[in-house]
C-alpha cells in the first residue's frame, strides 16, 4: 500500500526586526511569494493530502497556511506540533509513526527537515532550501513501519528551479 509524505521547509523569513525571538519572525516578502508558488508545485504531485502537520513557529505557520489555502485545504485539517521546532531526527519519527492518515505534510526547520529526508531516501545530498518539498512514497501498511533508507523520492523541488528573479 502507498503511502505519501510531502516535507516542506518554511518559506523564507523575515530578520527585519532584530527584537523578535527566533520563534515569532514572520515570513518575508519573498517567503509570502514562495509558498503559494510551491503549493502549485504540490499540487502538480496529484496527492490527495488529509493531513498537514507544521511547526507552531510563526514562519512555518504562515507556510502552512499559504500552501493549505492555495491546495484548498481545510484549514481544520492542520495540526501544530511544538515538538517540530527545530526537532530531531527521532521527533519527526515518532510524530510520523504514530499516524494514520496515508497522505501527509510535515512542515518544518533546517536542520531537521533536512536530516529526516536524508535519513528516509538519502535526498536531498546537500541543502535543504527555504520553501523545498521533498515528495517520499513508501510501501507498507503503516506509518510505524518507517526505518531508514525505506522512502523512495519522487520529487525535489525549491523556488529557485522556477525563477531566478529576486523579490
């Protein structure tokens, strides 16, 4: 049985105000931009996703909701998990491993995004960039089959693939 899992970085954000704490920045403009661009690239995957789960970090929020409403996602079917920002590797394993929905994102920070990609189908080699999707199936029954190496990539993109203007 497939199972589908959508990982996506936040999307670029802002450093324009230097009072607020890492957690609270918000998007920048070209973040704002990015993310309903890459929701285009999703949707392209035709994956028919039930659940999204983000990081409750204001830039992966904001993330998160651009694609949902770009995806027409209900935004009822978005759950926020403390333990995705800045997680582990062992986080993002036990957040997926106990889930049910076949068809999922998880939306969240370097360098954990990364390494769970990495850690599941050895992509991306090198970065992972603001606003990437990395689309992974896997074959088993269930979410608490995931080991290393057991996804397969399907796709890796990031903004700069589809333009090269700066915003």
């Amino acid at each position: 049985m497939n199972f589908n899992l959508l990982l996506i970085r936040h999307a670029k954000s802002s450093w324009k105000d230097i009072k607020l704490v890492d957690f609270d920045r918000p998007l920048n403009k070209r973040g704002m931009h990015n993310a309903p661009l890459m929701a285009n690239r999703i949707r392209t995957y035709s994956l028919d996703l039930s659940l999204i789960i983000s990081s409750p970090a204001k830039r992966a929020m904001n993330t998160t909701i651009l694609i949902s409403k770009e995806l027409q996602f209900s935004e009822e079917s978005i759950s926020y998990d403390s333990s995705l920002y800045h997680s582990s590797l062992e986080n993002f394993i036990n957040i997926l491993s106990i889930q049910s929905k076949r068809n999922i994102a998880l939306v969240g920070h370097n360098p954990g995004i990364h390494e769970f990609s990495y850690w599941l189908c050895s992509e991306p080699k090198k970065n992972f960039p603001t606003c990437g999707v990395s689309f992974i199936s896997f074959n088993f029954d269930s979410w608490s089959s995931i080991s290393k190496g057991c996804g397969t990539i399907k796709s890796f993109e990031y903004p700069k693939m589809f333009y090269e203007a700066d915003i």
